[in-house]
C-alpha cells in the first residue's frame, strides 16, 4: 500500500523547523507494513500546493497525508487551497464552534475570534476530529486516492493519525512489506558491511540498507517475504553478537532501562563533559525511576572532590579528564547514591580546552560496581554536540555490556 | 535566488532517520537571503530519483542540492544514477584513492575494496572536496541549473557545505530576502496573533509568519525590502516586550550562558523530573563552563534530603512535587555549588504517578539567589518527553526574566 506525504509551510523550507512529522508519519506507517513512496514539503502557497499534489498523484498513491497550515492565523492557507483543489465549499459549523468555545473555556483560554476558521467543515468530504486541540483536519476522495490534512502541531498531528488514520491503514493493506532492523555500535559502516559480507553476499533476496549516525549504524532488512527477511535477520544477529544492542526499534536507553529493570539494579551516574545528557536519555524512558537513583553534573573539580570524593591531589596530579579520575568518579557516585551501578564520565567536549596530550575529544568512560571498576579511553571529534552524543553512546554501551 | 533540496534514501522513508539535512540546507541557505522553494525525498531508486530531479527541475531552480546515497555500500546508487542522468563517464581517480589509503591509514582505519567505489569522478563536472570523510561530493550544470551532489552524512554534509557551497551561493545572490525572527514563550499563538493584531494589520506589506512548538512561538517576518522589514519587525518587538526572549536565531540555552556570562554570575541546577535536560541543554554552549557550575539529578527523596538538604518532613508533609520542596532545592543547589542562583525543578513527567491533586503533568520550578527565592507552578501535559522538554524551557525563562 502506497502513501505519500505533504508537508506544507514556509518554515519548513526555511529550515527553521525540522521536519519531525514527516519521518514521524513514515516510520509509524512503515511499521505496519505500508511503503512510503515520496515526502514532499512545499511553501504556504496555493500554486506550490497544487502543483506539489499533482507530482504526488503521479505515483498514485493510495493515501496522501498533508499536514501544516491549518492554525487559525492568516499564514494558514491549507484549508481554503484543499477546498478549491476539491471543489467543495465551506460550510460553518455552528455546533462545533460551540464545543470549541466550551474547550477553551474549560481550559481558561480566551477564545478569539480567528478561532471561529477552525470550525469550518467542507460541503463534501469529512472532518477529523482532534482530541486534543482547536483545528479539525479535513478527508477527500478524489481518482481513489484519500487524501487526509491534519494540523503541523506535531502532537495534534500525532494523536489524529493515531486515532484515526492509522487504524485505517492497517485495515486495509493487502499486501505488507516486511523489515526488520539490527541496531550496531561502536563500528563504522564500511568495516560493518565488509564484517558481514560473507552473510549480505549469500542469495537472500532482501533488501539491505545501512544507515549511520552518531549512534551507530543500524542495519535493515526488507522484502515482501517474511521468511527470507527472518532468515537474513537471524544469519546477521548470530554473526554480529554484541555489536548488535538490539533488534527493535528500540534505543539505547531503553535497553539499559529494561535490562536494569529486569535485574533489579539500580545505576546512578557523574557526568563531567555529558552535563546531564545521559541523565536525560535514562529519564526519558517511563519508567526509568525504577532503576535510577539519580545523578551529579560535576562540571568544577570543586564538586568532583565534594560531592564524589575525588582527592584534590589526583586531580592535579593526572588532571580532570584521565582515567583515574574517572575511576575515582564511578566509584564515587556508586557510593553516594547506594546504587548497584556507579558510571563515570570525564571528556574535552570542546571547541576548546584541548592539549596535544589530551586534544578535544578525549573522554573517560568508567563503570563501578560492588566487585570491581573498569574504565576506558575514546577519541571523539572536535564538535561539541557531537561529542555529547556519540559519549552517551559509548557510556550507555558500557552498561549494557557489562549487565 | 531559488535553491531546491533532493533527499535520497530509504531511511528517510521509512521514517528511521529524521531528515535534519534538509532543513539544516535550507537553514542556511536562508540565512544568507536565498529562497528555498521545495524539498523532496525519494528512495535510492534509479525511476524515481530521475522523476524527482525532473519536478524539482519544473521550477527552475539556480541550485539543486542532492544529500544521500554516496556511501561505499551496494544500497547507495546515487553516483551512478547521477551519472546516467548528465550522461557523464566513470573514471577511477588513482591520485584520489592513493590519498584515501593514506588518510585510512593514519585514522588506523582498514580500507576495503568497496570504497573504491568513492574514487570514482565523472568525465564532465567537477568534485567537491570533502575534508571529513571518505565520499566526495559531485557537481554538474545542466540548463542553467547548478547541481551539487554530497554524501547524507550530516557533518560531511555540512562541511562540505560550509567549505564549498555556501560561499558559492553567498557570491552569486542577486536579490536576496530579508527575514527577521522574533521568538516567544508562554503564549499560544492565537493568543499571541490576537494581542499583536493591532501592529499586524497596519499596511506594513511583509510576510508574516507564525510557528509553535514545545519551546514557544516564534514569528517570522520577510520581504524583498529590508526596511520593510526593519520597521515591522522593531514595533513587534517593542510591543511584546519580556515575552521575546531573542530575535537572533539563537535559543534559550544560549541565551542564559550569554547573559550570565556578560554579569559574571555562576549557577548550579537541581533537576528531578527533567532528569538532567536542563544541564545537557546548557553545557551544549560553548562555554557553559564559565557559568555552569554543576548539578545534581535527585530522581530520590534520599538524595533531595543527603545533597540538598531537604528535611524528610517536608518530603512527608508536602511531598516531593511541592513548592515548598522546590524552594528548599534551589536553595540548597545554590549553596552546595557556592554559586550565585540556584535553579530547581521537581515535578510528575508522566506518563504513570499522578493524583487528583498533583496530576501528570505538574511541575513546580523556583529560582534561589542570595537574596530571594521565588517559585512558580505549571501544568504541562501527559506526555514524558513532552512535558521535560517544557518544563527546562520555563525553567531557563525563570532564570531569563530574573536577570
């Protein structure tokens, strides 16, 4: 089954927003088995609209999400351009400007009159409703292709395509592609695909992609048969073993999560150069109060020696960043919280700070438990966010190995 | 001058991948006044790649920027459909491949045949030097209109652009657009749209444009006139006063390290809910390390009582999501860093452990300074990720306003 997407809105084309909904809406219907053929986003303007769905008919599609423009200000045009492109008129929806005015009230908005936009339904064709905000989206027919417009506000487009659309994807594919994904780290993409040549090179008949990014590369595998996808996929994740984290869509931190969970440790860390984004990563998994205890953002020596009990004369001796430091950290935190898992960062995030011994980039990654420490070096790039990143990376994954 | 974006990949499509190439393109693109007039993403299929450059062609573009697809892997076609289309020959560039070897070498990196593949260069058109990475990028002319070809890869990408393109761009721009952005926080935009309609619906003749998401609204203005522009864009901010919090494209987080910098003031942050957002957020500036002196993730009521010194009876009487706790974390943050404010948060992210009293979704954030504490409640949403990622924006707005 074959869809394709429309994004619509200047702000999209002038980068200062990106592109969430679209990958969003993909990866959701690819996850049912649909194929999403073509993502097109074009300005606030009729013509490019126009134009923008006739290029998206040609593939003639079974569905087209659009989503963006229907917000009760001037700049949005959906609404009135779909109505034209379909030829239906508009009709206003006294009862739901009722509702609508109730909606607000009850949340203690002031309702304002370019509110009332948002309750006008089309002759033909159906409305959308939305759960939790003003604007309605609008569904057409035309040439057997359905045509859905949902709001850009990624959570409204969400739970519309959640209640309402999705469902109706998955009623009525016939024939389904079927993908599976292995999920790798700590290898890049040119040795990984040579490492498993001897598997990719084999007549499989699948589809294999690579996709790098910084936190790792995942590999997938897609067909329209669902025995050869699983034959490749099990060849794969028995030759690659602990490269492989997972094979769900998982990330990391839920891994991490689960795995702690099922164990029934608990972890807390110290984060130098990570300034609380492995924190954040474990805290965005529900659930994740189960299994951490909490953290410590020890960015001056000061609160390493306080708060982690680092002595001054390491610090000075071996510097901030070095592995005893980082030892010293673990261990620290560990005790400080009374938790099962102590892990330790210590890095040069950058852009400056480096030396020729330790350039931007250099990190310490360390891991204490009752029994023992462990702690290892990487070199990182020399972009900051980058380094964040690709350290919570490696941390993480040292935790999930060592479980 | 007219720029259009082609992204090619499957990832893309099926959603695993979100396409922050594209709008990084366009960003900056944008930035130095070009118009960015459509953005496409098709699979790595020969048909549709050549159907997509023939749309993006309709409009007749100066430049055609092309991501994806060069890797040295068999899934990446970019090259050679490239190739077909401007009807240029492959040679092997051995000059380039003996520098390849080099570079793989002193990276301690093995080359493989397949990135030979990567040493290939057209017989008419040019290559794009890639200082980071193994695939270079193409460039060709047809019809007036310039096409760059680089690898998907977001910081090959990018640096290829900055080095490359961006300059090229920049020298060639005849009639550029004027933009100016002005972004908000703590109204909803038809609020916001609503208070403003007085200064927007004078005859100012520009583009007006408004565009929420979780950290507030922004509103952006352009026109082919610059003073135009100017003129709307300074009754604007007049107008809107404290609930601007920059008109640079810059974000929060930089803005509290810039002005906390400019004071000399230090800060130390004491997150529950947010589980270490707010300190990734900060220590993603340059130089946070000036005004960040650390911070503690207290998921606990042990660690609230050991680090921060929250009595237990407190905890016990009010409960750990309570202002009277929040007002004891900053207070305590505060003195534990020695520094000059002291942020906290604590609060119910979801989606489990709300009440009818202190439903999902309630948050309490108090700002300590020497002299004075204040603290404030809001009630976000239901949703996890959500509701952290609004409250470490209210947060740093606390810290903002009380500057």
């Amino acid at each position: 089954m074959n869809i394709s997407i429309l994004s619509i809105g200047d702000e999209l084309l002038a980068g200062d927003t990106i592109n969430t909904n679209s990958s969003w809406i993909s990866r959701k219907s690819t996850q049912i088995g649909c194929n999403v053929s073509r993502q097109i986003t074009c300005k606030d303007q009729k013509e490019e609209i126009f134009q923008a769905l006739n290029y998206l008919n040609e593939s003639q599609p079974e569905y087209i999400v659009i989503t963006g423009g229907l917000g009760p200000t001037d700049d949005d045009i959906t609404r009135k351009t779909l109505f034209e492109y379909f030829k239906v008129k508009e009709i206003f929806d006294e009862d739901y400007w009722q509702k609508l005015k109730r909606r607000f009230h009850k949340l203690g908005i002031e309702i304002v009159e370019s509110n009332k936009s948002q309750a006008i339904k089309p002759s033909m064709g159906e409305t959308i409703a939305n759960p939790i905000g003003s604007a309605r989206g609008y569904s057409f027919l035309k040439n057997n292709t359905n045509y859905f417009s949902l709001p850009g506000v990624p959570y409204e487009m969400k739970s519309m395509m959640t209640q309402t659309i999705l469902p109706q994807f998955e009623k009525n594919i016939k024939s389904p592609i079927f993908r599976e994904i292995i999920r790798t780290t700590g290898v890049v993409e040119s040795s990984l695909a040579e490492n498993i040549s001897k598997i990719t090179k084999t007549k499989h008949e699948c589809k294999v992609g690579y996709y790098p990014s910084l936190h790792g590369v995942d590999i997938r595998i897609s067909s329209i048969s669902a025995k050869k996808v699983d034959h490749l996929f099990i060849a794969l994740k028995n030759f690659l073993g602990d490269t492989t984290y997972t094979d769900k869509k998982n990330n990391m931190e839920e891994i991490i999560v689960k795995n702690l969970s099922r164990l029934r440790k608990t972890i807390a860390i110290a984060e130098s150069c990570t300034g609380g984004l492995i924190g954040d990563r474990i805290t965005n998994v529900p659930g994740a109060s189960e299994v951490f205890k909490g953290g410590v953002i020890t960015y001056s020596n000061r609160s390493k020696q306080e708060i982690l009990g680092v002595a001054s004369d390491l610090l000075k001796r071996y510097g901030a960043v070095s592995e005893k430091v980082a030892m010293k950290m673990s261990y620290g935190i560990m005790k400080k919280f009374n938790s099962d898992y102590g892990l330790s960062v210590t890095g040069i995030a950058g852009p400056d700070g480096g030396s020729i011994e330790k350039p931007v980039g250099t990190v310490f990654i360390s891991l204490s438990n009752q029994e023992t420490t462990k702690v290892e070096k990487f070199m990182f790039g020399k972009d900051r966010e980058k380094n964040k990143i690709k350290t919570s990376q490696a941390a993480l994954n040292m935790v999930r190995i060592s479980l």
